[in-house]
C-alpha cells in the first residue's frame, strides 16, 4: 500500500505517537512543516520526516569509520557558487586527487561529518543570538568540537525579479497580495535565517504562499524568481548578480568549514585549506557580488589556534 503524501492532524500525532494537541505546540514552538492551505493543517509526510530527523540528537557513533585519505576529498553541507568553483580549482591543481561535494545543507553537513561520512562540512548556521555562526549547533551534534575554518563571508537576502514589480522590501511584504516564494529545504542556513524573519514579523509560513516549494540550490531559487514562477526567494546576492535579478539585502554571513580534528591533518584537507590562501583562489571571486575573504583561510576555532600562529 502506497503511503500517503500529505497527513492530517490526526496522522501526524500517531506517526509521531503523542497527543493530537501536542501537534499544534509543535507548529508553533518547534517549526513542525504544514500548511494551511485547505483551511485544515496539512503535513507533507517527508517534510515531517525531514524535520524529525533534524530534531534527532545522540547519534549512534559510525561503526564504519572514513577510512584512510587515499585521494578522495569529502565536502558536504551548504551549496555555495565560489565553494563550486573551489573544488573544481582543486581539481584541476591536483589530479592526483579528487574533491567531491555533496549538497546536504548546512545542517547535513555537520551530521555528515558525526557520522563519518565526510572530512569538511561546510556551514552557515546563525545562532539564536543573531551574532555567532556554526559553534553552538557543532556542540549540540558533535561529540568534540571540531577545526572550524572560515570560507568567506557572504551577503544573505531576498531574491527579487528586477525592478522588485511587486514593492517587496522586508519579511512583512511576503504576505502580501499575489506575493509567491520560492524556498529552501529545512535543515539549510539560508532556510534558518528566512524562518528568524518571519518569526521576528510574527509571520507563520502557512501564511506565506509558495513557502512550502522547496528547492536545493541557492541557483535554483534565483531561476525560479527569474522565469515568474515565484516572485521572491531567499539567497545569497552573489546569485542576483548573475541573473541581474534585485536584490534585498538582510546581512553578512560567516560561511565556515568544519573539520574533525582526528582528520584536520589529512593530505586533502591541508591541500584544500591550503589553496583558501592563494591569490589564484582570491581571483576566482572576481565578478561575484556579495562575497568578502578577508576572513578566508583562518581558524575561528580554536581561536587561540590560529593567535598563536600569527604570533609566530
């Protein structure tokens, strides 16, 4: 018997085994997907999956470990434009090796990396302070902490259709009429950082037409914006600037790569992290919009790591 798509209520509370009224908490206080775009909640049943498992805390530890460097370089978690164009740099520089990414978001990619399934995660997840990136969320997921390397810092925002037809300026404007997004899955930074807007502006996504149309790449929202078929989307600038699309702006962002400490000295890894340094890498940012690498190659964790260093 094929499963159902979209659960009721009613569904959800016994998949989840907990009462009917605990499911309206969940909406509310934990993000639990639904929409209310019948006039009754209704679940897209992967979404809820999705969600429980970016809930889930306590993984058992890997009984398959990574095993030894032998060429092959993991990178999963966020998908980023210049990250694209530093793998195939990568690549290119060492073909005795191979870098490979998987797009997981940032949230996938740090429990990639607790699962030994990768040696980088990459990660732009926003702190409940509003001022710290990736920390908190490694200590909740990670049994010890890992190397955190910055990436680069990056202008996050809204995704327009140029001359911005329908006046969306903030998060307040999205409800507003004939308004319809594009999205990002849960468990992404940029799908983080939309959802504190709309919280902020005591915006519930059900309220939001299109919320629910997930797509994977930060491009994928600028060509959804692009062809009509959404009017707004969020995403980084560096895409607005490709696809001359308008561009709200909301704030700059630290994109961070994390890396176990038992794999921090692996041949790849120190060769990727090594190129983050060189000038040909810098030149790879020319002709984006939004990105800024003064922060690019340099540890944020342990930050008396990288004091030391620079002392030396």
């Amino acid at each position: 018997m094929e499963e159902k798509k979209l659960l009721n209520t009613r569904e959800v509370a016994r998949l989840l085994d907990i009462n009917e009224k605990m499911v309206y908490s969940l909406i509310s206080e934990k993000g639990l997907p639904g929409t209310k775009a019948t006039g009754k909640w209704l679940f897209p049943r992967h979404l809820v999956e999705q969600w429980l498992e970016n809930q889930t805390i306590n993984y058992p530890k890997s009984s398959h470990p990574l095993p030894p460097y032998h060429g092959l370089l993991i990178i999963a978690g966020s998908n980023d434009i210049l990250l694209d164009r530093a793998v195939s740099f990568f690549n290119k520089r060492y073909p005795d090796h191979l870098a490979v990414f998987g797009n997981l978001g940032s949230m996938g990619g740090i429990r990639a990396l607790r699962r030994n399934l990768c040696h980088v995660a990459s990660s732009h997840l926003l702190q409940e302070s509003g001022e710290e990136y990736n920390f908190g969320f490694a200590q909740e997921e990670l049994e010890q902490m890992p190397a955190i390397v910055n990436f680069c810092r990056r202008e996050q925002g809204l995704m327009v259709q140029k001359g911005n037809p329908k006046a969306i300026h903030d998060a307040n404007d999205l409800t507003g009429k004939g308004v319809r997004i594009v999205n990002r899955p849960v468990g992404t930074g940029t799908r983080l950082l939309l959802d504190m807007k709309l919280e902020k502006a005591g915006i519930s996504g059900d309220k939001v037409k299109g919320y629910e149309n997930e797509v994977s790449r930060h491009l994928d929202v600028g060509l959804e914006v692009l062809s009509g078929r959404a009017d707004a989307g969020p995403g980084i600038r560096a895409v607005a600037g490709m696809l001359n699309l308008d561009f709200i702006s909301w704030r700059w962002e630290r994109f961070d790569f994390l890396v176990s400490k038992d794999r921090f000295f692996d041949q790849g890894v120190q060769l990727f992290l090594g190129l983050l340094h060189e000038s040909t890498f810098h030149g790879l940012s020319e002709g984006l919009e939004g990105y800024d690498l003064h922060l690019c190659g340099k540890m944020v964790f342990p930050r008396e790591a990288e004091e030391l260093k620079e002392k030396k």
